[in-house]
C-alpha cells in the first residue's frame, strides 16, 4: 500500500512539474496537462486511441517474445558453454552497444516496414541484454548444489524441475518485465521514425502539423498505457514466486 500511494505521489508531481514548466516556457511551446486532458478523454471515449494501441501492442508482444527467447537461450549457453561465450561475446556487445536508432533505420532498408522488421529491430535490442542479465544470474548460481544433486545421481528433468527452475524464474520474470518495457520503447521508436500505424506513428503525424496538444495526449496514453502493463506484469511476479518477500 505504501509503495502505491508512492508511485501516485511521483505521478502528482510529474504532473506538477509539467504544468510548472508549461506556464515557465508558455502553452504555445508546452501544452499544459489542462489543455491536453481534454484531447485526451476525446481520444479514449471516441475510442479512437484503440487501433493504435493495439497496433503498438501486437507488435511489442511479437518482438518481445522473440527477443526474450533468444537472450533466455543465449545467455544461459554462454554461462554454461565455454566456447560459446568465447565466440559470441564480442558480437553481443557490439549489438548492445549499437544505437537502437540506427539499428532502426537499417532494418527498414534492408527489411521494409514488414511485421517481420520489427521482430527483428525488437530482437536485437532486447536480446542482449537479457543475455548478459541472465549470464550473470546463471555465473552466480550457487556450484555446491550441483555437486550435491550429482552426488544423488539426480536425474535430468529432476535437475531443471527442482534445482534450476526455483532459481531462474524470479530473473527471468524480473527481465521479462525490463524486456516488454524496453521492447514498448523501441516499438514506439520505430513507428516515429518509420513505420506506418501505431501510437508512434500518430505522434509524428501530430508532430508533422504541429499540434503539440494532440502529440502530447497520444504520448500519454503511451505513457498510461506502459504503466498499466508494468503494474500488470509486477502483479503476475508475485503471483507465480509467491515464496518470496
């Protein structure tokens, strides 16, 4: 409870802050929270946002999985594989340290503005590092149980049911949650700069004209929604590792 009234608390004085700075710099440069409500209830109740998020939505969910599966995979082979890790640690930092906006922009000219683009753009920039998170989790797990579960000849489904999956689901759960908040952003990134449809795209169309209001207002319904799902995701952690504090 105390946590919620927090994170409210940091939403009232965001807002705050941004009606702050719309009266410093002046409504016509910053549209104030007062003049971008009501754009924003027309967007909800006409249900006009509804295509867009959906569109944005689809698309972060097909990226995300694709780029949490291969860093899931990758991540624990390079912990596990010796040789592995020696051949593909110079190319997972390479695409970690690439700029996701340039990865964008090839992608578009190699690939198009397919579905297919985007899983790709997604992939490469989740990936890595839920690769190098999961390493990391797998470099720390503790050896002594290993050696104890091959003293008991513990078999192999034995092993991943009882010995690895108790340790890997709470980092796995934790990086799927950064994951879908990473791959929401590149997702709207992409739309900007590119891709037809989606809450990004609606932003540089309202950026184009110049209606800062309405930019605005499609950014806050990003904004809500990555929230929302940030909540959603916080509450299916603690719903399935319900042993911990």
């Amino acid at each position: 409870m105390r946590d919620r009234s927090l994170q409210l608390l940091s939403l009232v004085a965001l807002v705050l802050l941004w009606a702050g700075l719309s009266t410093a710099i002046g409504p016509a440069i910053l549209p104030g929270p007062a003049a971008v409500a009501p754009r924003l209830a027309e967007l909800v109740s006409t249900g006009d946002f509804a295509g867009p998020l959906i569109q944005s939505l689809t698309r972060t969910a097909l990226g995300f999985v694709i780029g949490f599966v291969a860093g899931l995979a990758i991540g624990l082979a390079i912990a596990k594989v010796p040789w592995f890790e020696r051949s593909a640690s110079p190319l997972l930092n390479i695409v970690l340290f690439a700029p996701t906006l340039v990865i964008i922009f090839l992608a578009i000219a190699i690939i198009g503005t397919q579905l297919i683009s985007i899983a790709v753009i997604t992939g490469l920039a989740v990936a890595p590092n839920v690769a190098i998170y999961m390493r990391d989790v797998m470099r720390d797990f503790d050896p002594d149980l290993v050696s104890m579960s091959d003293s008991f000849q513990v078999n192999g489904s034995q092993r991943i049911r009882d010995l690895y999956l108790p340790y890997l689901v709470p980092p796995m759960l934790a990086a799927a949650r950064i994951g879908f908040s990473m791959s929401w952003k590149v997702i709207m990134l992409a739309e900007v700069f590119g891709f037809p449809g989606g809450l990004g795209f609606q932003i540089r169309i309202n950026y184009t004209v110049y209606d800062l209001t309405t930019l605005l207002a499609w950014l806050s319904i990003f904004v809500i929604a990555l929230l929302l799902i940030e909540q959603l995701l916080r509450i299916a952690e603690r719903t399935v590792v319900r042993w911990q504090p």
